[in-house]
C-alpha cells in the first residue's frame, strides 16, 4: 500500500473515533503540534525512525513527548499504536490527512493567500466572503505578502489555484506575443 493511502487510512480512523468522542478540533490541534515536533527535530526524528533502537524504546520515548504536550488519551494511543506499527515516518502525512478530513467534516475549505502588499483586516474579511461564498464552505484563510507578484493575488484553495496577479498577466501576454 503506498504511504499516503496508509496515512489518510490512519488518519480517518482517528478522525471518526475523535468525532464521536467530541473532539475532533482538539485533537486535530495536538495532532499537528506533535507532527510539527517531529518534523522539525531532527535529532527525535533520527531516533524514533532508526531501527537499531528497541520498538519498546520508542513508544516509550513516544509517551513521554505526548505526556508533556497534553495530548488526550485517544491520541496518546493512536500515537502508540503508529508506533508499534513501524508507521511514524508517515505521522505528517497523517496530521494532513487528519487536518483535510475534519474540515471536510466541519464545512470548512483552507485557503492560502498571497498579496502583492499587506492587505488590511476589510479586504481579509471582504475575500474570505466572496472565497466563502464560491465554495459554499466556512474559509480558513492564511494571508503572505509576496512582493513578487508586483499586484493583485494568487489564491490556493484546496486543489484550485486562482491567479489574479500582475506577474501573471505579464506572463500570459508575454506567451501570447511569443506565439503570435
């Protein structure tokens, strides 16, 4: 089975057994604190991913991490259990897997945005309307300036990528006077 099928398998588990228990976002957050932990550490990475430690060795280094995050118990054991499974190489990918499912669940799209220049809290408000309204789902929007694109925006959501920038349109009418 390829990595992301397992993860997104994982994954949903976890999102139905925390949607019946009621918590879902809770556990989504510590979800990816801890897979945050683990993709940036290298030295924790280096020894939870290498075989020449005891599998016992790194469950219990595994509950030590969730015991001092705070993490509910129905992580604790799912963590546990990829653990065991020799499967917490693919803990990123399930965090993402688990992230897309609960917003699919809560009626939620995430949406990266990036403006030429800072945009103030209306224009912020006023887009995540309109991206609400085209998609017919709550937004979660995260806004980056990039300079590059020298005006307009480039709107990611989900899988569709919106370009409305400058360096876009200069890219288009440069192929089309390329081609003419």
């Amino acid at each position: 089975m390829i990595g992301g099928e397992a993860a997104r398998r994982y994954a949903r588990a976890l999102v139905d057994i925390a949607e019946s228990r009621g918590v879902l976002d809770e556990t989504g957050e510590a979800l990816s604190e801890i897979a945050g932990e683990f993709q940036g550490n290298q030295e924790l990475r280096r020894v939870l991913l290498n075989p020449r430690f005891a599998r016992a060795e790194r469950v219990k280094i595994l509950d030590e991490i969730m015991a001092a995050s705070g993490a509910n118990e129905l992580l604790r054991n799912f963590v546990r259990v990829v653990a065991e499974k020799d499967r917490i190489g693919e803990l990123t990918d399930m965090a993402h897997s688990y992230q897309q499912l609960a917003d699919e669940r809560r009626g939620r799209v995430r949406a990266q945005v990036k403006a030429a220049y800072d945009l103030d809290a209306e224009a912020i408000e006023g887009l995540r309307e309109k991206l609400s309204e085209i998609t017919g789902r709550e937004v979660l929007m995260e806004v980056e300036t990039d300079e590059t694109l020298i005006g307009g925006l480039v709107c990611r959501v989900g899988g569709v990528i919106m370009d409305g920038s400058i360096k876009n349109q200069l890219r288009n009418l440069r192929n089309t006077l390329i081609t003419s």
